[in-house]
C-alpha cells in the first residue's frame, strides 16, 4: 500500500509545486534513468494518475536504498507543506510559487475590484 506522504510528495511534484523540493528529487534522480522517466512523465499529471503512482514508487524505492536521502525528503517537505483549515464560513487562501503579478485572496466580495 502506498505511503501517503509519499503521494502527496509525488503529486507535489508531478505540478511542480514546491520548486526546492522538485530540485532535491531531480538531483537525486539524476544517475537513475528509470527514477528520472518516472518523474518526467508525471509532470502536469492529476494526483490519482498511473504516472504519480510509479513516481510514489520510485521515491519509495530511493528511499529505501537512501534512508539519508529520504530524511532530507521528509525534511523538505515538512518545511514546504503547509496544513490549512477553515472552521465552517471560513476561508483559506495560499499562494505557493514565484508571484510576478498582483494576487488577490478573498472570500466575498461586495462589488467591484481593481488594481
């Protein structure tokens, strides 16, 4: 069975979301062909995908042949996920990335907006 963490590393990486964790795993896979298809073909594929399912796996298999490249993994990614929640009418808003725009985060809006 698969370990959720390492789902949800993999559909982070499969969107790229998390750049130094995308960098970490890259580098790593680097020497492997297999690992490095595996998170190549999974780039822009949706979480539940046959393509970040074999991406889950080879992270699983590096990490077994790796327990200190799995620590730095786990590491990562405990700084980089961010656990949010709203209570009932609440709202929860998050911008991950490079923002090179304007960014607007709200819940309702009475009217209008502009920058």
């Amino acid at each position: 069975m698969p370990e959720p963490v390492l789902v949800s590393v993999a559909a982070a990486l499969a969107g790229r979301a998390v750049i130094s964790l995308y960098q970490l795993v890259k580098d790593k896979f680097a020497g492997d062909e297999t690992a490095t298809a595996a998170l190549e073909a999974a780039e822009g594929a949706a979480e539940g995908s046959p393509e970040v399912a074999a991406l889950e796996r080879a992270l699983e298999r590096t990490e077994s042949a790796d327990p200190e490249f799995g620590a730095r993994l786990r590491e990562e990614w405990a700084r980089v996920a961010v656990q949010q929640h709203a209570e009932t009418g609440g709202v929860v808003n998050q911008v991950t990335g490079n923002v090179s725009g304007k960014v607007l985060q709200a819940r309702d809006i009475q009217g209008g907006v502009s920058f």
